[in-house]
C-alpha cells in the first residue's frame, strides 16, 4: 500500500486520501459500536461463565457475534482501503478467537482513526477561519489569526501523516489476527511449490516430445532422403544422371540443416544470450508470417531465466497465434513495473482460446515456476490475450 503511493498523481493521492479518511470514520463508528458491544456482552454473558454449561451456552453467540463484526471489519476495508485482506473467519472456536482478539485490538485503534479525523477536521477548520477573517472581515489581530492559520496548516499536515498510519496499522492488524497462521502459509507455500514442480516437469517432457517428433518427423528424414541420393549416385553408371542426383542431396541437405535450425532456435535461442531479449523477440517478429508490432519498454534487464521464461512465453504465444488463430496481426508488449515484468500478446484473431490447452498449459507452468501470473482472455470471436507477470527480484 504505502508503495503504491509514491506511483500515483496528485488527483489519485487526494481521491485515496478521501477515502481513507471516510475509512477512519466508518471505523471509529464500528469501534464505537464494537465498544458496547463488548461491554454489553461482558455485562450479560459473564454470570453465565460461571458455570460449566453456562460456558458452553456462551461461547456459541459470542462466536457469533466476533465473525460478524470481523466480517463487517474486512467489508470496510475492502470497500475503503481496497487492499487484499483475508476472507471473513467462520464461526469455528479457533476463528472465532482470533476474531474476538482483533475486535479487542481494533476498539483502541479505531477510536484513535477517529481522535485523527477529528484533529484533521479541527486543523482544517482553523485554516478556514484565518482565510476567511483575513479575506473578508476586518480583523483585530492579524499575529493571532496568521498564527492559527499555521497552526490549523500544521495539524492537518500532521493528521494525513496519521491517516495514512492508521490504516496500515489496520491491514496488518487484520492479517496478522484474521490472515492465515505461519504454518498455514508454509503448509500452502509447499503445496503451490509441489504443483508448480509436476507442472514444469510436465512441461519438460511436452518438450522432448516436441523436439523428438520435430527431428523425427523433419531433420531425420530429409536425412534418410539424402542417404538414399547419394547411394543412388555412387551406383549410377551415367555421369550426367550421377550430377543430378548430387544436385538434389546437396538441395535436401541445405533443407535438412535449415530445419535442424529451427529445432535448435525452438530449443533455445543463442541471440537471447548474445543479444539480450529485445533482439531475441525482434528475431521472432522477424521470422513470424504475420505483421507483428514489438513495444520493449524495459530500461533495466532481468535476471536471465526471467528474460528466458519472457521469451518462450511470447514466443510459443505467436506460434500458436500463426497456427490455430486466423489473425492477421499480432502485438507484443513488455514493460517492467518495479520488479514485475509485465507482458502481454494480442491478436484479431477468431478467439475460443483454450487456456487448458496443452500449449497454453506448458506456458503457464513456466510462469508458475517463477511465482508469476498467468492469464488467457479469448472470448468466441476475439480478440485473444494473453498477459503474463513475471516478478523480477
């Protein structure tokens, strides 16, 4: 959150600034009610606590009643805030509390969002006072209102400080109470881990597949044809015949090592060591049977197996554009947003993608291998879109 703002505009930090502070409002109103709430509960529930029964006919409703004020929490942060927060904890006795210990830490909080909304709107009314007086009355003491003025300036500067404090003191509160348990998050690391290891597996044997059916189906047998031409040549007793069948394996050779190149740049291409991945994807454009437009808005270069991943994702992505899509144009784009490499590959093509296609499979097994993001928009008659986010650091 606090980084995102240093890459917005003037209009969006004021816009954010509004409404956050419409956050803290609606928050210390919850609080508020959360406050008495709790003291009402305490009031009513404690005679019952006494007893073990009356422990057990307790717990339900203040189970009940910590869910539904972290729900209402996490559906006031998301509307206002519009952070990635957990989801709102069920009603189980371990959810339940650490629902009731957020209730408890938030009360405090949210009362101090309120103390600074307040000051804000105090500091804001000071400044007013001293424009007005000083613009449309007279005035008695100018020293005294200049230095309200200042005063009023100073507080107001001083509270969006605290503004901005406050709510990320609220999302981490919420994630550190209503967020998954350290044990969770390794438990969930390892199996996202696990997945993402059998998909590149698979992805690795799709693969060899290729590349054993690409030199068996083309370089293996041109190689074959050019065996049998040149036997033909050493047995022929016709000179002129033996010239002709030497000029076609020579012809069938020039076709074998032109094929036995393209198996090796589909492997992997040595211009993406040599050249960097700008020249690397101009070299696709280049050998592409469709116009395609390259925007490279990259400054600093990656580290290489990002820029590799980048290259075979776009590079299968306009393969499979020529081959199944009927388009007639293609744009790449690639730019890096702080450490996310962010690229993308359209076409006007008849759309119907498959995202769980085999190609487009073994792409986003290579994405998930770096933790990055991957996504397929194909609607039936396009355009295809295919965008990728692959995290640099």
């Amino acid at each position: 959150m606090d980084r995102a703002l240093g890459r917005r505009t003037g209009r969006e930090v004021a816009a954010l600034g509004a409404r956050y502070l419409a956050g803290l409002t609606a928050g210390a109103a919850t609080a508020v009610l959360e406050l008495i709430l709790a003291l009402f509960a305490v009031m009513i529930l404690l005679p019952a606590l006494a007893w073990p029964r009356g422990r057990r006919a307790a717990a339900r409703p203040l189970a009940a009643l910590a869910t539904t004020v972290a729900g209402i929490e996490l559906r006031r942060m998301a509307r206002f805030y519009g952070d990635r927060l957990p989801r709102p904890p069920l009603a189980s006795p371990s959810e339940a509390a650490r629902a009731a210990r957020h209730a408890a830490a938030r009360i405090p909080l949210g009362l101090l969002g309120g103390l600074i909304v307040g000051s804000a709107l105090t500091g804001l009314s000071w400044v007013l006072f001293a424009l007005l007086g000083w613009f449309v009355t007279d005035i008695d003491y100018p020293l005294e209102v200049v230095g309200a003025g200042f005063l009023g300036l100073f507080i107001v500067i001083l509270c969006a400080q605290g503004v901005h404090g406050t709510v990320l003191l609220e999302v981490r509160l919420a994630r550190r109470l209503l967020g998954p348990s350290r044990q969770d998050r390794l438990e969930l690391r390892i199996a996202q881990l696990a997945v993402s290891r059998a998909e590149v597996m698979d992805a690795v044997n799709d693969e060899r597949r290729r590349i054993e059916r690409d030199l068996h189906d083309g370089v293996q047998q041109r190689l074959v044809v050019l065996g049998m031409l040149l036997g033909r040549a050493r047995r022929s007793r016709d000179p002129e015949h033996a010239d002709r069948l030497l000029l076609q394996a020579h012809e069938e050779s020039r076709r074998a090592l032109a094929e036995l190149r393209e198996v090796a740049w589909r492997v992997y291409p040595t211009v993406l060591d040599e050249a960097g991945l700008r020249a690397a994807l101009e070299t696709v454009a280049e050998r592409t049977p469709l116009p395609v437009r390259v925007e490279y808005d990259i400054a600093r270069p990656a580290a290489r197996q990002v820029e590799t991943v980048a290259y075979f994702v776009v590079s299968e992505a306009v393969t499979n554009v020529v081959k199944h899509s009927g388009a007639t144009r293609i744009g790449v784009s690639l730019r890096r947003d702080r450490e996310i490499l962010r690229l993308s590959v359209e076409d006007d093509g008849s759309g119907g993608a498959d995202p769980a296609g085999g190609g487009l499979t073994g792409l986003a097994s290579r994405v998930a291998a770096l933790d990055g993001r991957f996504a397929v928009h194909s609607p039936p008659g396009g355009p295809t879109t295919i965008t990728a986010e692959l995290p640099c650091a």
